[in-house]
C-alpha cells in the first residue's frame, strides 16, 4: 500500500472517526511520533492515549486536508485540525511527515500551532477553516530535485521572518506578530523533494528575538520547524511552514522565572 494511501486511512478510517481499532490495522505497533521535543514512542503505549486525549477535550474534532506531498515511503500533509472544547471553537494547522514500511506507517515527525489554538479557545473566537485540497489522495510522486532540496536548506539557515512572501508561517496572517528568531545554524532532520515540492523538519538554533507573549527579551533558544514549500528558479516562492511556537515559549517563560 502506498504511503499515501496509508495517509488517507490515517484521516479518513482513524483521526475523522476516532476509531482506534481501525488504526491497529495500518499502524505498526513501534509506531513513532516526535513533535517538538516530545517523543511519542509505541502506538498503544504512548501515541493512541496522547490522540485519545486531545479527543476528550474536543469531542467532535475532525480533520481537514489542504496540501498533501509523496514519494517512495513517505507521505506528507499539512492539514488544521478543529472543534470545540467546553464550548469554545478552534482551528490550528500542522505540518506532519510520516514514514512506511510499505504495509504500514512506521513513524511520524509533525509540528501543530497549539499557540494558535490557545488564542482561540482565551479569546473565544475561532479562526475559519481553511479550504480542502481539492484531491489530496490523488498527488503523484515526482522525481527528486536536488536543486529544491538545496534552495530549502539555504533558506533555512536565514533569520525569521523569512523573505518568501508566499510562505505561510504560523497564525502571521492573523495576528500580524510574527515570531522572531535569529538563525546562528539549523539542522536538517528531515528533507524530501518531489519535483519542486519539499517537505521537511528542522531545528533551528539560534537567539530568539520577541513576538510571543509574556517572552520578553532575547535568549539563546532552539525552534522546532515543519514545512511543504515549493522552489521557482532556486528560491522558495510559497508554502505552508508551522513552528514550534508553544514549545518555544514554555521554554522561555521556565528560563526566566527566578
């Protein structure tokens, strides 16, 4: 079964039915989730109880599917997911990359704006859902482009807010506050192309220079990245970039307490 197959029963079978019995039957049992500096490792013993919370919390939360990117065995999406807790609306994006074995999915790398969804659910307003792709489950496997991979790690390495005015970064586009960060280097741990799409994971180290609330001044940070970003003529022209902003500003708010 190809991996985006094994995508599509992933949003389709489990996440949007919340059925955990129909994930067991296409996720292997080592199952892996990292996002951020978390590790999720296990499908029953770790990664179902942590999805099974966030479905308490949002009893109706459902998927929606905007862009999604594969290869031989790997599939990427970026998706936002969204629903009501206590009565309150929310809708965040997320980046994720997952990994198979050709049967089943093995593993994932993912970044989701939980600092989007916090501003939501205190102001009580919800962001609108950005619409679907169109066929998510049809995209083609492309050839690999060396050059798109190279442009992207260049691109990485710049400071934050990077100059790609079609790159979608965050909740930027709402706010108007974007996260600063000044790149000293960034380490690429994940990076696939399929024509001139890349989809990848970094962290980016460096000093961290405002935009998130309550994290005032400059401090030496680390900044987890997930993206799918397309590359015109060596440069990235657009995209859809989610960084690990929460993660970040925890970090931030622990450091600075006496």
């Amino acid at each position: 079964m190809s991996p985006l197959a094994l995508l599509r029963r992933w949003v389709v079978d489990y996440f949007n039915r919340h059925e955990d019995e129909a994930a067991r039957t296409f996720v292997s049992p080592d199952y892996a989730l990292r996002i951020g500096d978390v590790v999720l490792a296990g499908r029953d013993e770790a990664w179902l109880p942590a999805v099974a919370e966030q479905m308490r919390a949002f009893p109706g939360l459902g998927m929606t599917v905007h862009r999604t990117l594969t290869g031989e065995n790997w599939a990427a999406a970026w998706f936002s997911e969204h629903g009501a807790s206590n009565g309150r609306i929310a809708c965040w994006s997320g980046v994720a990359i997952y990994f198979s074995d050709g049967q089943r999915l093995t593993s994932c790398v993912a970044q989701e704006d939980y600092l989007t969804r916090r501003r939501q659910l205190l102001s009580g307003v919800a962001d609108p859902v950005e619409p679907p792709a169109a066929a998510p489950w049809d995209e083609a496997t492309k050839p690999r482009d060396v050059e798109a991979e190279k442009a992207v790690r260049d691109w990485l390495n710049n400071d934050w807010p990077a100059d790609a005015s079609g790159v979608r970064c965050d909740d930027d586009h709402i706010t108007n506050t974007p996260l600063r960060f000044l790149v000293n280097h960034c380490e690429i741990d994940v990076l696939l192309s399929s024509g001139p799409d890349v989809a990848f994971h970094a962290v980016q180290r460096g000093v961290y220079g405002g935009g998130l609330d309550g994290a005032a001044g400059e401090a030496a940070a680390h900044l987890h990245v997930n993206g799918l970003v397309r590359v015109e003529n060596g440069r990235v022209v657009s995209g859809r970039v989610i960084r690990d902003r929460a993660g970040l500003r925890a970090a931030l708010l622990k450091a600075q307490k006496p």
